[in-house]
C-alpha cells in the first residue's frame, strides 16, 4: 500500500496503489487525480476495505478456474504423476480449455454456472465444432472440475457446471471423408507421375494402415524384406519433438504385400544409407501433413481428406474385399471393437447383399403367363 504524490501540468497531485494477497490470491487497485494528501489517504482506507471483502469472499470460493486446470496439469505431469495420461493428451486438454474457457480463467471456478459452460459449447457450435469434440470439451471439463473439488481447490459446490447439460449436434452425422479405389489410384498416379516428394509417404500410409507418427518414425531396422514383414512398435510425437510408444502402448506387425516390397525396395535403392525409411520434410516435423495432402488432392480434383484419412481408406479397402476384420483390426493396432465397428460401417460390409433375400420381383415369363390367363378370362366372358 502506497500514497504518492506527482507532478502534472505544473501541479502536484496525489495517487493511492493498494496490493494485498491472501494465499495464492491477490487484489490490486490504483487509483489518481487527487489534490491532497488528506484525500488519498481517505482513499486508501475505503480501497483496503473493499479489497479485504473482495479476498474474503474469494477465498472462500477457492481457487480461479485457471489455478485449478494448470494445478491439474501439474498432477499429471511429471515422477510424481497421480494419472497415467500421454504428453499429447495433457497437451490437447490444456489447449482447449486455454481456447474455449479463456473468460473462466480468472474467475472463481466455484461461481461456474450452467449459463457459463452452454456459452462456451455455443461459441463451440458457431465455430464448426462437431458434436463428438464438444463432448469432448464436457468431459474434460467435468474431470478437472471434480478434480479441484476432491482437492479443496473448489469449495462450496458439488457439481462441475457441465453437470446435466445435453449437447446436440445441429446436423445428421456426416460420412466421413474417405477415398474409394478409384480416387486411391487417382491420388497415387498423379503423385507418381508429377515425381511428388510425398508421394512414397502416402504410398506407405495407403498399403500399411500405420498411423502418421508412426509412419514418420519407422527405420530400416523395423523392416524385415525377407519375411516380408514390418514391426511398428513406436511413433513420432510432433508436440514434444520426440519419438515414443505407439498409441496403446503395443507393437504390432504389418505384413509386406507385393506393391508394398516394390516400394520399398525402390526406396532403398534411392537412399542406401538414409536410416529412416520415408524421407524428412519440415513441414511433416512440424505438424503440417494434412495441409499438403489436402493441397495436392484438390488441385488433382480428387475430395480433399485429411492425412489420418489414409489410414481409413486402408482398412475399409481390406474390409470391402473380404479380410476378416479381425485380421484388420490386428494390422491397424486397434484394440477395441467400437473402434473396429466404425471402419466395418464405413465399408458396408455388415450390409453388403443383405438385401438379395429380398425377390418379389416378377420374372418376365411369369408376368407373360398372368396377361394369357387374363386376356382368356376375359374371352370366355364376351
């Protein structure tokens, strides 16, 4: 707390600055323009009442929004980790909320209302959010908020302010965009024949099914040509610059087809003693894949997809040509079946001549045989 005099316009005037923390929380106010002492001083009296009501009446509220998800952050991070969560997994959590919950991060967590969290799924909406990351968003958000209640950071409520609110999408669900065999060949004669630099990266992700950290991480000694087959067993994680585990933590296998061994024999040829098996590019290190496969696609009137897209046209090509979906789920490295029944979906296999049981049309020799018997019917009444 300070009372200070200054000069302006040839007269001196008086200012009051009041700081008082509380914990981990703090209140400042300054405020200027008087023409005594005496009066900054009655200032500073009245400010420090208000301020001390003010801490009062945080404190017992708990902690800001903004304090409670980086304490949270804290938790999960580093040897003394409470959860077991992926560095890309904390990071995309704390990016949203950072994004979508900005105007929470300085207030009080425990006044968060239902008000308060339908604003931030509508601003979600506006701005072309699905329906599946905004639940995303809802979870996130419950977890942390119930986090900060078990650990008196939040006082005085029970409940996150996500509790009970339904979220809907404003649309029917969407097919997802994915290439058929036409657009594949399309895709991968045009980068072959324009000499595209990607084009052996694309070509992997299309013929292995491997995600995209783990297509960037794959080394020669990964791969064994002679039993023609591929160990994935770890992935490349843009955020962190870093390579690591694959997603779930498990390695897998990918057998080598034919147009697989060709490839990739090609590439050793070109680049003997490079150690990685696909080729480097800046924008692959920093993130930037989909934006060039997105590019390309639409300047050879192919939809644009997404890089991750690649994968689903793999495992949705062997489903519709009768692999076991087993077997793919195996290849791809899922180990959950929903998962699994998504791609099923995608490539209609469940579906596919179901409707063959359905013969109720007539066949023209008996559509024949019913005109005779009618125009014989009707002779014999004339």
């Amino acid at each position: 707390m300070s009372v200070s005099s200054y000069e302006k316009d040839g007269k001196t005037f008086w200012k009051v600055y009041v700081n008082i923390r509380n914990g981990s929380i703090r209140e400042q106010k300054m405020v200027q323009g008087f023409e005594s002492e005496k009066a900054a001083l009655a200032e500073e009296k009245k400010i420090v009442r208000e301020i001390t009501e003010k801490l009062m009446k945080r404190a017992s509220q708990g902690y800001t929004w903004g304090a409670v998800i980086n304490a949270w952050e804290a938790s999960v991070t580093g040897p003394n980790a409470t959860q077991e969560l992926q560095p890309n997994t904390i990071a995309n959590r704390m990016s949203r909320l950072s994004r979508w919950t900005l105007s929470w991060l300085k207030r009080p967590a425990a006044i968060l209302t239902n008000g308060d969290a339908r604003e931030v799924f509508n601003q979600m909406e506006s701005a072309g959010r699905t329906l599946a990351h905004r639940k995303h968003m809802k979870s996130t958000i419950n977890v942390i908020f119930k986090w900060g209640i078990e650990n008196k950071m939040i006082l005085g409520v029970h409940e996150s302010p996500v509790n009970g609110l339904k979220l809907q999408g404003t649309k029917g669900e969407s097919v997802p965009d994915i290439l058929t065999i036409e657009e594949i060949k399309t895709l991968l004669l045009e980068a072959k024949r324009l000499d595209h630099p990607w084009y052996p990266v694309w070509a992997m992700a299309l013929l292995t099914g491997m995600r995209n950290g783990e297509l960037h991480a794959l080394l020669w000694t990964d791969v064994d040509l002679d039993n023609r087959k591929i160990t994935v067993s770890k992935s490349y994680d843009t955020r962190a610059k870093k390579v690591k585990c694959t997603k779930n933590g498990r390695w897998r296998i990918v057998p080598i087809s034919d147009q697989l061994l060709t490839l990739l024999l090609e590439l050793k040829v070109r680049t003997p003693d490079r150690t990685e098996v696909l080729p480097r590019f800046w924008q692959w290190d920093k993130g930037g894949q989909a934006t060039v496969l997105r590019t390309f696609c639409s300047g050879i009137g192919i939809r644009s997809i997404r890089f991750h897209a690649l994968r689903a046209c793999f495992a949705t090509q062997l489903l519709a040509h009768d692999i076991a979906p087993a077997r793919v789920m195996k290849i791809c490295g899922w180990t959950e079946l929903k998962t699994m029944q998504h791609y099923v979906r995608l490539a209609g296999v469940d579906e596919r001549d179901a409707t063959q049981v359905l013969r109720v049309l007539p066949d023209d020799a008996s559509a024949m045989r019913e005109a005779v018997d009618l125009f014989d019917l009707k002779a014999k009444n004339v």
